[in-house]
C-alpha cells in the first residue's frame, strides 16, 4: 500500500495540529485505540477493510470482565471484538450481545453531537476513498460532491454516515498539485477522532489540563468559520464553526463547536453498547497519575484500574460525559500506540 506523509498531509488539512508540542515528560504516549460499537462485526470489518484500507489484527471476546460490566451498569456483558490499524492508528469494533434497552433506543449522532461525533479518515486524493464509501453503501450527509473549504488548500471534504448511522468525515488531499520533491509515505491515515461539545472553552481547558498541552491550535474563536462549503459537508444551513486541535502522538483529537446548531447533553451518558463511537483509550506509563489529572482536570473516575487485554485500565468521563480510558500495556502489546512510529502530525 503507497502511503502520504502524515506531515504534509496535516499540514495542508484545514484543522492541522500545529500547536505546542508535547512536554518532554509525560505520561501520555499516545492513543491505543478508539471503540466503535457496531451492529454486524464481519460487515463492519469488511466495510471499511474494503474502503479504508484498515488491516486486521486481532479478534477477542469481552465476557466476565468486571471493568466492561462496570461501563455497562449491570452484569454479565458479552462482546465480540476485531481491532483494525490503518498507518497510525487502529479502531476497536465491538458487538455487543443482549444491548440494553437503552442502548436500543439511543438515537444516532448529529454532525453537531453530543459526544464523540465522527471519525476522519485523510487520504490520497488518488485512492477515491470517497468514491468507495458511497459504492459500498455509504450516504452523504451533505452534498453528494466533496466541498474545497479552502481553495488555497488542495484539501476535499465530506461526510458520510455508514450502516450504522455512524459519522466518517472523508479528507481526500490532490498529492499531484503539490508538486512533491520526496515521494509521499502514507496513502491512508486516521487523522482525528471528532468530539462535538456545547462549550469549546471548557472542552479545551479540561484537554490542555489532562495533556499538558497548554496551547493548542485553535481556528473560528474569534469569528466563526462559515459559508456555503461548510455548508456542504455539514448538510445544515448556516453553519458556524469553531475547532481545536490536541496531538496525543500518533492521533489527534478534534474538538469542535457548531454555534449555529446548538449541542444538547443528554441527562445520562450514552450506553457504551449504543451504536456509535463509545471510548478513546490513552495509553498512558502511570495510571495513578492518569487518575490524578483527570480528576485535576474537571473529569470523573467511572471505574478504578482493573485487568483488561493483559494490562490495566481506568475509565473516566470527561466534562462531557464522554468516555476515556487509560491503559497501561506492554509496549508490544498489540493494543499499544507505540506499535505506530508516526507522530500523527
């Protein structure tokens, strides 16, 4: 598989990461995987092995794990799970046996949230990734054409929704406008895991206080981004906009506000077996002092460290209600983020 390097490719995206870099210690080494609740497992798989390139590397089964039941509120939780890797990243889906009622009822994500709103695949223009995901099934959720909300940039934007209803954001880059000296590295990349909040301002302070990162890039908190090409990839007129931009190594998290389109949080949080985009995972050197600056950050303890894939993990939810987890693994787990010797950026 030819690949885009990750650098040029975020540089050129229009929220690239191009804030502070991480302090020189620190207990984040990057993210282990993001979760993904799904209805059909092999279809899932299949889907976006197929249209995004994503390899397998490893089927597991969550049953009697006491950290999982905890997430889920009652006992006796049975998943089948498939993580896939793309370049920098890797995505753990999950189908869940006998979801709660809740989770049956729980409503799909809007482009505006709440919670982990969508996935961003960023690619080669060449590989017409967007032209696939529409062939297998996929729905544009704004105009069918790819929006250039910048012309200066040869960056080509889209949303989808796939068979479960769940949010992709497609990044196609012309690698050829570029004129390139050195030959591109990545053809596919996971860019960003996407939160949608009510309130940036505290979404930001809460991350820059758990990341150490004090500065990130931050794009419409002076004037909002707008105008018809948002429009187009949003699918909702008048769209205003306001982003920030967290690297964690080897992917980035996107927080972003759609001011026109106000954010609801739900009283309670979203059952970790609704369809959807459940846990980013971190994986972190000291879960004690992960523990201590999530709590110092505003976030909330779900559960307490506890055996999970051969190492341990603690959950917690941030002033969101979404939900982290912080792993400690071996490096040469396959779970682990140093597994990627890309930086994401």
């Amino acid at each position: 598989m030819r690949k885009i390097a990750i650098g040029l490719l975020a540089a050129l995206s229009l929220g690239a990461c191009t804030g502070s870099p991480e302090p020189a210690e620190t207990i984040f080494r990057g993210i282990n995987y993001v979760g993904v609740s799904v209805s059909d497992l092999d279809r899932s798989s299949a889907f976006y092995g197929d249209v995004a390139d994503l390899q397998h590397v490893e089927d597991s089964a969550l049953s009697d794990v006491s950290v999982i039941d905890a997430l889920a509120g009652r006992e006796g939780i049975r998943a089948s799970t498939r993580l896939m890797k793309s370049s920098n990243a890797q995505l753990r889906f999950m189908q869940f046996e006998n979801r709660s009622a809740a989770a049956k009822e729980a409503s799909r994500i809007e482009v505006y949230g709440p919670g982990i709103a969508h996935l961003c695949f960023q690619v080669a223009q060449k590989t017409k990734t967007y032209e696939r995901f529409l062939a297998a099934g996929a729905t544009p959720i704004g105009a069918r054409d790819m929006a250039q909300v910048n012309p200066a940039r040869p960056v080509y934007y889209a949303y989808v929704y796939d068979a479960d209803e769940l949010i992709v954001e497609i990044e196609h880059v012309d690698i050829a406008a570029l004129e390139l000296d050195t030959p591109p590295e990545n053809d596919y990349r996971i860019r960003h895991i996407s939160l949608a909040t009510p309130d940036i301002d505290r979404a930001v302070s809460f991350y820059s206080r758990l990341l150490d990162q004090k500065k990130p890039r931050r794009v419409g908190n002076l004037f909002s981004l707008s105008g018809d090409e948002f429009d187009k990839v949003s699918g909702l007129p008048g769209t205003k906009l306001e982003f920030a931009w967290f690297q964690v190594r080897n992917l980035e998290l996107e927080i972003i506000q759609y001011h026109s389109h106000p954010t609801e949080l739900p009283a309670e949080p979203r059952p970790v077996d609704a369809l959807g985009y459940n846990m980013i995972v971190f994986d972190v050197t000291d879960l004690a002092a992960a523990r201590e600056k999530l709590v110092a950050a505003g976030g909330t303890v779900v559960s307490e460290a506890e055996p999970l894939d051969g190492g341990q993990v603690l959950f917690g939810r941030d002033p969101d209600g979404n939900l982290l987890g912080f792993q400690v693994v071996t490096a040469d787990a396959v779970f682990s983020s140093q597994n990627f010797t890309g930086d994401g950026t």
